[in-house]
C-alpha cells in the first residue's frame, strides 16, 4: 500500500540535494498509482514497456514517464511518441532506433547511458572500459533527435554500504569523466541516476540529483 509519509520524507530528503525522486510503480496497482499521483508525484517509472503503455493510458496524461528497465530495439516504437527520458541506454544500436523513432514522431527523446558498476555479471549496462570506445562511436552519429542528459546506474545488491558507497563514487567520477570530455559545459548532460530503496540517501550523499525509488514508497 502507498505510504504518504513515507513519499514525503523521501521527497524532503530529495529536496535538500535538489535531486528529483521517480517514484517506481512496476507491479503496483492503478490504485496505488492514484494515491501516489494525489500525493503530487508526478515522475514515474517503469521497467516494462508494455506495462508501462497500459497504465499510462489509464492514468492522468500530466505524468512524466521514464522508462529504467531494459529496452529491447523492437518496443522503441511503442513509447517513442510520450516516453519523458529512458535511463538505460547501453548499446549503439539502441541509440540509433531511437534516434529513428523520435525523427519519425517529430520530438526529442532525452537519454541517460546505463554504466554497469555493479560486482554481479549483468548483460546490461555500459561496462567501464568499454565507454570510451561507445562515446568515440556516439560522437560520430547522427543523434539529432536525441538527447543525451546523463548516466544511470545501479550498485552492487549488499549489505556492504561501504562497496555500495564506493560504486557511487566511482558513478561521479564517470559522469565528470565524460561531462568534461564529450560535452560543452553549455551542454544538458546534467542528470546522475542513481540510488534505489536501500541506498538512495548513500547515493545522494555521493552526488546522486535523481533517484528511483519503489518498494520503499509502499511500506
Ligand atoms: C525496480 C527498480 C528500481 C526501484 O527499486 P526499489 O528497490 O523498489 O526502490 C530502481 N531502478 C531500477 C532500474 C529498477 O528496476
């Protein structure tokens, strides 16, 4: 069940490091989706597209929808036309299909790069030492109808603040690295995805300014 309270200290405590919080609906119900958005939120995050395009049509059309699950090239198509940012962009390939879709439906769609940082193996996210090698090919597209606002990761699932910790430092490090490399100062690459449940007050404390929050909003 939707816990106010709990949505407004996670708020608050957002609030103080001007990070903006997408309150995480997978798997809750349309009623809970209601109290949350009579609550004021208004960002909303999903992991899967089709779950995602069923509950948006049935929700208040003011809502910001991000996709932060996985997306397969095939079901761009499906949210190009609404879909507010997509936090995990790991592959070339990707980019270009969006790039595609949003051409195709006259908008902007802003992305954030997915870097894996965490210890478990994981077919998605951008390892380290492969980012380079993605921005050298990134620079060199034609990307027009993207843009792209920053990096998204997820730590290690431990007990271990303290790896934790240091898997959000190294995530700064990274979006500065590549901030200062690849992009103007002028530019919108201004956006750090990071920090869920269990660790997004660790995550703030490191530099996070958006963080994901689900389980935590529903007691
Ligand atoms: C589910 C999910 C979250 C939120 O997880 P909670 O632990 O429920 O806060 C954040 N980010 C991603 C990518 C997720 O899939």
């Amino acid at each position: 069940m939707f816990s106010p309270s709990k949505y407004k200290e996670i708020q608050e405590n957002c609030l103080k490091c001007s990070a903006e919080l997408v309150a995480v609906t997978k798997t809750r119900s349309l009623d809970e989706l209601q109290d949350l958005y009579a609550s004021g939120a208004r960002i909303f995050g999903e992991n899967r597209v089709q779950e995602l395009i069923e509950k948006k049509d049935l929700l208040a059309q003011d809502i910001q929808w991000h996709l932060i699950g996985h997306l397969q090239t095939n079901k761009v198509k499906y949210i190009a036309e609404f879909i507010h940012l997509i936090h995990s962009v790991d592959s070339i390939r990707l980019l270009e299909e969006i790039q595609k879709e949003a051409k195709k439906n006259s908008r902007i769609i802003d992305v954030l790069l997915q870097v894996h940082l965490a210890q478990e193996e994981s077919k998605f996210g951008i390892k380290e030492k492969d980012l380079d090698e993605f921005m050298r090919v990134l620079v060199s597209l034609d990307l027009s109808n993207v843009n792209i606002k920053g990096l998204m990761t997820m730590a290690s699932f431990t007990e271990d603040k303290e790896q934790v910790r240091a898997e959000f430092k190294k995530g700064k490090v990274l979006f500065n690295h590549l901030k200062s490399k690849y992009f103007s100062s002028k530019s919108d690459f201004k956006i750090l995805s990071m920090g869920m449940s269990g660790d997004y007050l660790i995550a703030l404390e490191e530099g996070s300014n958006m963080v994901r929050v689900g389980s935590l909003l529903f007691g």
